[in-house]
C-alpha cells in the first residue's frame, strides 16, 4: 500500500507541476503560431521560387534533350553531306578565313607604315611574309621598306634579295629595285625626324598644284609613284588622277592599273576607277587585266568592280574559267546581287562538284530566291545537293511547306525524308508535320515524326498526340 500511495503522490504532484506551467506552454504556443504567421508570406514566397526553379529545371532538361536530339540530326547531316557541304566548308570557309586574316594583318601593317610605326608595320609584315600566302612577296617589300626606315639597312637588302629569290615573278621586283637604290643611297644617313611632315606638305602640294597647273603637276605625279615614296603618299597621288578629268590623268591610271606599278598601287586604280566609274572609258580594260594577271588581289579587286559595275557576264565568264576557287567563290557571290540571278542559275546547271552547287545555293538562299530553291528541291537527283537545297529552302521566310511535303510524298530516300521532317520541325510547322505523320507507312520514320512533334507547343501536335494515345 505504502508503494502505490508513494505513487499516487507523485502522479498528484507531476500533474499539478503541469497544471502551473499550462499558461507557459499557451503563451510558447501563441508565440509559435505568430511566428508561422509573420513567416508565411516568406514561406509561400519559398515555395514559389522553388516551383519556378522546378520549372526552369524541366525546362532545361527538356532544351538539352531537343539540344541533344537536334544535334545528333546535324551529326547525321555533316555525315551525309560530307562530300558536299562539309567539303564546301572546307575549301571555302578556311580559304575565305585565310584571306580575311592576312587581309586584316596586311592593312594593319599599311596603317603602320602610315603612321611611322615602323617596329608594328615590321611586326606585321613578317608575319605575313613567314606564312609564304598570297601576299608574301608584298611583305616582303614592306617589310624591307620598314627595315630601311629604321635605319636596318642591311637587313633591308637581305629582305629584298629574299623577294627576289623566292618570287623570282613578282609585280614587286620593280619597286623593290627602287627601294633597293634608296637603300643604298641612304646607307649612313639619318632618319629624319621632319619626315611626317614633309610628306603632310607634299599630300598639300599635289592637291594644289593638280588644282592649279594641271599638266605641270602629271609628270610630277608620274615621278612620284615611281620612287619608294610612302604608300600613303603614292595612293593620294593615284587618288588625285581619279578625280582629274584630264585624258593624260585617264592614261596614266589605265597604265597602273594594268600593272604599271606595284599590285597595291594597281588595286588602288582599279578602286579609284570603280568609284569614279572610269571604266566606260575602255570596257575592255578589266577584262584584259583579269586574263593577264596571276596576282589573287587584283583580281579580286576586278570581280568587284564587276559587281559594282552590274557586268554580270563578265562575273559570269570568270566563275566559269577561274581556276582559283577562292576566286570562283567570290565571283559567285557577286553574282548572287543579280536581281532574280539569271547567270547563277546558269552557273548552277552547268556546276557538277557538289560543293560549287552547294554555294550556288547559299547565295540564292541570302537573296531570298524561293523559286529556284523550289524547283531545284523538286529537280536535284544528288542527295547530298538535295539536302542542302532543303534545308535552305526551309529556312526561307516565305511558305515552303507544301513544296516540302509534296517532295516527301514521293522521296524514296529516308535520309532525304528526315532531312524534311527535321527541317519542318525547325520551322515549328506542326500542322505540315501532323500530315506526315497521318500518311507514313514506315514505323520507324513515323516514330520520328511523333519524337519531333512531342518537343513542340502547338495544338496541332498536342491534338494528334491525344488521338493517338486514345486509339
């Protein structure tokens, strides 16, 4: 008894123990629940960002996933264009690049060359001259032309010597016996520091003189361009024969841009005549510089002067006998600024290398011209051009659905009919789709219609889709 008393006892005084702190335990729950209160909004705010962060996620997965899909169908693209776009790339593109860097490096050094900054111009040229492109024999005159002006007059000489042993054909040897006698005049003697504005006077005193005394001031000129003057000096003097409408300033001009002066001098004529439409004065010129001359920046100084010109023909005859397919390219593309592009078309019919097809067809896309596109994606029997041609129609604003559609009708080529699947689906063109889909026997092929519209946000897709989980 004395045990369950004791036990008694001590239940009686827990539970008043409890009973007195009932009060605290209420004010600790109020207290709670303020505090979830005040915390709510922040809470909801929590929730939200997670959901939104939930959707960002899927939304990123879901990207990577069509990412992954579209990149595996380029994949299979390069592979099956390979002898045809990816060949183009590979002719065109790094040959394009080539030219554009030795260009940028090439005009770099001339500004150089412009501003005194003989150590950069110097940099610039032997950097061309080393890679031994198109231009190398030009830098190596430069890059002499700089030595000299830093008083390195033996390293000068060597460097013309270079020029003429390793370009024993160069349109630079002529100006290189110039300098080389400058070199050797000069050997011992100071560059003068008044040499700025000495040629700053002499820019004045040609646009005077030709202003005043015109043909006192020819001769001068002709003098001029034929000594190792600066380029900056030699290119104003061409530009001052541009704009004169003297018949001796007009020869003289004909006569550098026929190669009677270095290959820049003779691309600053060509220019000067394309600005100051100097070509009507003999429209044969061009022509009969672009069959003499082996010199790649003339020539692409002349194709565009064609274009300027509008001389279709003439761009025409180069693409179809230049050599050179940097130069065919670019012959192209100047023809690719011929409204409705009669001659490319030509060009076309009469390519057989995939790839020039394939470039033929880029500048038609970048002209926007749908019906040949049309007629070609309807026509071509070579399926890595039809490919090509597809995918560029494709890409046109215009609505090429139906053309799409009828070729896939009667493709019997299943890398040509995912080649149209794909191209739609870049389109986001579900209803075209959703028709392919209804037709195609294949299940493979209509597996890939149904992976291609399940990535897209459309109710024509989402309908289709529906139907065919209720069946």
């Amino acid at each position: 008894m004395d045990q369950i008393e004791e036990v008694e006892r001590r239940t009686a005084e827990r539970a008043a123990e409890l009973q007195s702190r009932l009060p605290d335990l209420d004010e600790l729950s109020r207290r709670a629940a303020e505090q979830v209160q005040r915390r709510l909004p922040e809470l909801e705010q929590q929730a939200r960002e997670a959901a939104a962060q939930a959707r960002v996620e899927e939304r990123a997965a879901a990207a990577e996933a069509r990412a992954a899909a579209k990149a595996q169908t380029n994949e299979f693209r390069f592979r099956f264009t390979a002898d045809s776009g990816a060949l183009f790339q590979q002719k065109t593109g790094a040959g394009q690049r080539r030219f554009a860097n030795e260009d940028r490096l090439y005009d770099a050094g001339k500004r150089a060359l412009d501003s005194h900054r003989w150590d950069d111009a110097l940099e610039d040229f032997n950097q061309i001259a080393s890679n031994a492109g198109p231009r190398a024999d030009a830098a190596l005159y430069w890059k002499a032309y700089a030595l000299n002006k830093l008083g390195r007059r033996d390293e000068a000489v060597a460097a013309l010597a270079e020029l003429r042993k390793s370009y024993p054909n160069s349109n630079w040897l002529e100006s290189a016996k110039a300098l080389e006698l400058e070199v050797q005049q000069a050997a011992g003697k100071p560059v003068s520091p008044d040499q700025q504005a000495d040629e700053d006077l002499k820019l004045i005193a040609i646009n005077s003189i030709m202003q005043s005394d015109p043909d006192r001031a020819m001769p001068l000129l002709e003098n001029l361009l034929k000594t190792s003057t600066s380029p900056k000096l030699k290119e104003r003097a061409i530009f001052v024969l541009a704009q004169s409408g003297s018949p001796r300033a007009h020869q003289i001009l004909e006569r550098i841009a026929r190669g009677g002066a270095n290959p820049d001098l003779q691309v600053k004529a060509i220019e000067y005549m394309r600005q100051y439409r100097r070509q009507s004065d003999n429209p044969d010129l061009l022509p009969e510089i672009y069959a003499s001359t082996n010199d790649i920046t003339v020539k692409r100084a002349i194709l565009d002067a064609y274009g300027s010109y509008r001389e279709w023909d003439h761009l025409l005859q180069a693409a179809r006998s230049e050599k050179n397919h940097d130069l065919y390219i670019r012959a192209v593309e100047r023809l690719g600024n011929h409204e409705g592009q009669p001659e490319l078309w030509q060009l076309y019919q009469s390519a057989s290398a995939p790839e020039d097809k394939v470039q033929i067809l880029e500048c038609m896309y970048s002209n926007a011209n749908v019906e040949k596109l049309s007629d070609t994606v309807r026509n071509e029997k070579d399926p890595k051009v039809l490919a090509a041609a597809i995918e560029m129609l494709a890409r046109q604003k215009a609505n090429t659905a139906d053309t799409l559609v009828a070729v896939y009708g009667t493709e019997q080529d299943d890398r040509i009919k995912q080649t149209i699947v794909d191209s739609l689906y870049n389109q986001r063109n579900a209803k075209a789709m959703v028709e392919l889909a209804r037709t195609e026997k294949d299940p493979k092929m209509k597996l890939r219609i149904v992976d291609r519209l399940g990535g897209m946000k459309s109710k024509e897709a989402s309908d289709y889709l529906l139907e065919l989980l209720s069946k």
